[in-house]
C-alpha cells in the first residue's frame, strides 16, 4: 500500500512539474519572467536536496545521481538569476522574427564588459529537464519494482533490435503528421498572428509515439 501511494505521489509531482515547466514558456515582461523562473528553479531545489538525502539512506543509485544532477541545474540558474538582481550580470531580452531571445551579457560600464550570449536553449533545456527527471524518478523504481532491471531492458533492446527501429521509424512518421497537421491548421486559422510552431508539434508526436511504443515493447517482451 506503502509503494502504491509513493507511486501515485511522484507521479503527481511529475505532472505538477510539467504544468510549471508549461507556464514559463508565458511571459509579460522580463519583470515578471525571471523572479517566476527564480521561484521554479529555488522550490525544486528544495524538493531534490530532500530526494537526494532520503535516496542516501535507501541506496537507490540512478535516482540519487538523478537528484543531485537537478540539484546542480537549480543551483546553476538560481545563482544566474542572484548575480542578475545584484547587477553583477544582466540578463536581456531581445525579439527576433516574432520570437524572443533571452541574452546574457554584462552590466553597462564595467571593467571587464563581455558581449551578449544567447542563452535561450540552455535555460528552457534546463527548464524541462526538471519535469523528464521527475519522470525517470518516477518511471525507474516502478519498472524495479516489476522485475525489470537495466540489464534485461538492453538485452529486450539488443533482441529486439528491428521492432525497436521500427518503433523509431514509426514515431518519425507521427512526427510528420504533427507537422502536416500544425500546417492545416494554421492554414485555416483566421489569426495572421506568429507562426507555425513545427518543431513543438514534431517533437510532441514523435516523442509520446516513441515512449508509448517503447513501453509496449519492454512490457510484451519481459524475461520470464
């Protein structure tokens, strides 16, 4: 009873930190973005030193690496955001084409200047790692707790090599048809507003394809 009910609470975290992860991408100005993005980064902070620390005691090895690693990210951009509000560093906005860029540079008048660094990639990668390792959180002690270990998860991959490409080529396809239907529908959108967003609907259909697949695979073929 114990399991099920940790089961269903990081699950519950898990979603909880995608639906955070979603909000970011929504901003007014960067007034209102950065404290947002401090609040996201310093509440997981607490939430995996707390990991880290109980997986100390019940020696879950995947998962302690995991938590720490999230430690460090949350560290890293809570510490990019202080050395911003201290005027250390400024962390600028700039609109390109309908989308905005998030540029790390140095304060006006300063000793030693640096030129901008486009640093957009690097704080939503670390964004929407928070909610993949609550997953893997999430995901890891279940398929443990089922038999499963990373042993015979390769050897399913390794036997099964032409199902899982064509797993892989399959979601490739779905990928398409997210973009072929992100093409209709701004075709029919009244709005004239921003554009296609391809790679979202790309990325959306061939990554839940691949993870349903892939699930299906290790679940049909488990060792007896």
């Amino acid at each position: 009873m114990g399991l099920k009910t940790n089961y269903k609470i990081m699950f519950f975290t898990f979603i909880i930190s995608m639906f955070m992860a979603m909000s970011l991408n929504n901003f007014v100005s960067s007034g209102v973005f950065l404290p947002a993005l401090f609040l996201y980064f310093i509440s997981n902070l607490a939430v995996f030193l707390e990991k880290a620390y109980t997986y100390n005691f019940i020696a879950s090895r995947y998962e302690k690496i995991i938590s720490y690693i999230c430690c460090c990210v949350c560290i890293m951009v809570s510490c990019l955001y202080l050395s911003h509000a201290l005027q250390l560093i400024e962390i600028a906005f700039f609109k390109e084409r309908d989308r905005y860029r998030i540029l790390l540079q140095s304060v006006p008048d300063t000793f030693f200047p640096f030129g901008s660094i486009d640093i957009t990639f690097v704080i939503f990668f670390c964004i929407w790692f928070i909610p993949v390792a609550s997953c893997l959180l999430f995901v890891i002690p279940l398929l443990s707790s089922h038999g499963y270990t990373r042993k015979n998860i390769c050897t399913i991959i390794v036997q099964n090599f032409r199902l899982v490409l064509l797993n892989f080529i399959i979601s490739l396809i779905m990928g398409l048809f997210g973009i072929i239907c992100c093409r209709v529908k701004a075709k029919h959108m009244l709005s004239t507003l921003g554009y296609p967003q391809y790679a979202k609907y790309f990325w959306l259909m061939f990554a839940t394809t691949l993870i349903i697949s892939f699930g299906i695979l290790i679940i049909k073929k488990k060792p007896k």
